[in-house]
C-alpha cells in the first residue's frame, strides 16, 4: 500500500528529545538534515527507495545520531524535534528556533 505526500504530511509530530531517547536505545533513531523535506525522506524510506537513501546517506544528510549530536541535545533541556515515524525507524530533524 503506497502513501501519498498528504498522508504523510498529517503524520508529522513534534516532540522533545527525552521522548526520543528510548528509540535512540533500540537504534532507531535517523536524523534528517533540516536541507531536506522530512516528509519526502520518510516517503523514499516508507517506498524502499534505496537509491535516494543512499545517495542521502553517502552525502550525510541522514543517518544515525553521532556521539556529538547525543552529548549535545542531552544537554539541551527540552530540545524539540520534528518527528515521523517510518516502522521500524523514527525520521528526526532539528526543530529550529524561529526566525523573525
């Protein structure tokens, strides 16, 4: 069963860091660089595009949480992020602050 962009798009979520620590546990955490669209990745990830992924991956736009990024957001009390779940992996990204 293939899911459109709008489906998708309704699945976006926003939560703090804490929350995401138990999949973080599990290895199922996968930060998306704020360059990219949350919600195309996890269609490319949803649709098994393994060409798009990797090409993500071999450019560093996506991956697994480093030791850094782990350090800093612990530190980081209450850090938000815009999530959406992929079985069996949650796509993070970075919620920046506003700008204006």
């Amino acid at each position: 069963m293939t899911v459109t962009r709008e489906e998708m798009a309704t699945k976006v979520d926003v939560t703090d860091w804490f929350s995401l620590r138990a999949h973080l546990e599990r290895g199922g955490v996968i930060v998306i660089d704020n360059l990219l669209d949350l919600v195309e990745v996890a269609l490319k990830v949803a649709n098994d595009d393994s060409k798009a992924i990797e090409g993500w991956i071999t450019a560093g736009q996506i991956g697994k949480p480093t030791a850094q990024q782990i350090e800093k957001w612990d530190a980081e009390k209450g850090k938000q992020f815009l999530c959406l779940i992929v079985s069996p992996f949650v796509l993070v990204q970075e919620k920046l602050p506003e700008s204006g």
